[in-house]
C-alpha cells in the first residue's frame, strides 16, 4: 500500500508538470518577441541575443525555426504589413468601386488600422529607407504577384476613374500617382508626426483620439474637395 501511495504522489507530482511548448507555440512566441523588439529598435538596431530574452528561449532556438535575423525580420516585417496593404490593393484596384466610395474606404482603413499599430509608418519608413528591398517583397508576398504585375493594373483602374470624373467637370487632371500620393500621404502622416504633433498643440490622448476621429469623417471630403475644379 505504501508503495501505491509513493507511486500515486509521484504520478500527481508528474502530471503537475507544465506540457512543454509545442513547436507551433515556440514560434510564436519568438515571432512575438521579435515583433516586439524590430518595431522598437528597427532591424539594425535589434540584436538576436535581446529577441531570444524578450521570449525566454535560447539563441540556438531563434536560429532553428527562422535561420537567420534576416529572416526573422522579413517575417516580422510581413507579419506587420499583412493587414495593412492587401486591402489597399483590393479596394484601389477594383473597377466596381466608384471614385468617391475609393476614397473613402482608403482613408477609413487606413486610420482604423494605424490607430490599432500606430508604430507601423515610423518603422516601414525605416525598414524601407535601410532595406529598399523589401518594398518589392512585401508586395510578392502578400499577393504573390510581383509589383510590376500588380501596380499597373491598379494605376490604370484610377486612371480610368480620374479621367472619367475629369471628363465629368467633377474634379480637375491628375495623374494616378498623384491621387495615390495625396491620400496615402494625409492618411499616414500624423501618425509619423504624432510626438511633434502633440508637443506643439499640447494634446493629450484623449485629443488625439478626437482628431483622428474627425479626420476619419472630414478627410475623404477634403481629398475630392481638393480635386475639383
């Protein structure tokens, strides 16, 4: 009997034991990590030694399931953009959506998702400007079609809706890199400027919260207004 009660105690002892990380949980805990550490620090400034701290593993185990710190990081990097760009394409190359309705949609998913990673512009801007590169993987990853396949499909469908809405006396001539430029850019760069922003107006969170709200409303307004004759 006493033997039945050492061996039930060891077996209780066991089966308290924490199950080791399955190797899916493993990773995900490192691509974690390193997200956490490339959106503070940028590719060149993060170390493999502090992403392997930052999830409790091993270095060794960070070279296992992603080889190298290049790799990781185009894998932080695609994770980063992955809900970010697809839409874009989808929504700025579809013919059935109106002009207006474009815009519109553009400006409202970009706030939305950049008020949910609004670290994301400073860290592309840097990965793109270090790592020119990756412009062109992101797109081939997240599509799997190359730039010079996708982006001339989208420019010629603006194309065609400027010069509709043109032809209409709805807006003045423009070219579709400049529509694009225009609304990528006012969407993005308060996100970019925020510390200055909010040194210079003296905003709290609760301001800053109230600005993107109204430009989410008023910016597609102020896009087309800006547009017409």
């Amino acid at each position: 009997m006493a033997a039945v009660r050492v061996a039930g105690k060891a077996a209780g002892k066991a089966s308290a034991q924490p199950e080791p990380d399955r190797p899916a949980d493993t990773e995900q805990r490192i691509l974690d990590a390193a997200h956490r550490v490339f959106m503070a620090r940028g590719t060149a400034g993060a170390r493999m030694q502090d992403i392997a701290r930052e999830a409790g593993v091993n270095q060794a185990l960070l070279h296992y399931y992603f080889r190298s710190k290049e790799r990781l990081a185009e894998a932080v990097f695609r994770r980063a953009t992955s809900d970010l760009l697809p839409p874009l394409i989808a929504i700025l190359g579809d013919p059935r959506i109106g002009l207006r309705d474009k815009v519109t949609r553009v400006v409202h998913h970009e706030i939305d998702q950049l008020s949910r990673t609004p670290y994301l512009p400073g860290y592309l801007l840097g990965e793109l400007s270090q790592y020119p590169q990756r412009g062109e993987q992101l797109i081939a990853l997240l599509t799997g079609i190359r730039p010079s396949t996708v982006v001339p499909g989208v420019l010629e469908t603006v194309e065609r809706q400027l010069r509709a809405a043109q032809r209409k006396g709805e807006i003045r001539a423009t070219t579709p890199q400049d529509f694009l430029i225009t609304v990528m850019s006012m969407c993005i760069f308060p996100f970019i400027a925020r510390p200055m922003l909010e040194t210079l107006f003296q905003w709290n969170d609760e301001q800053w919260t109230s600005l993107l709200a109204r430009r989410r409303r008023e910016l597609p307004e102020i896009i087309l207004g800006a547009l017409r004759r």
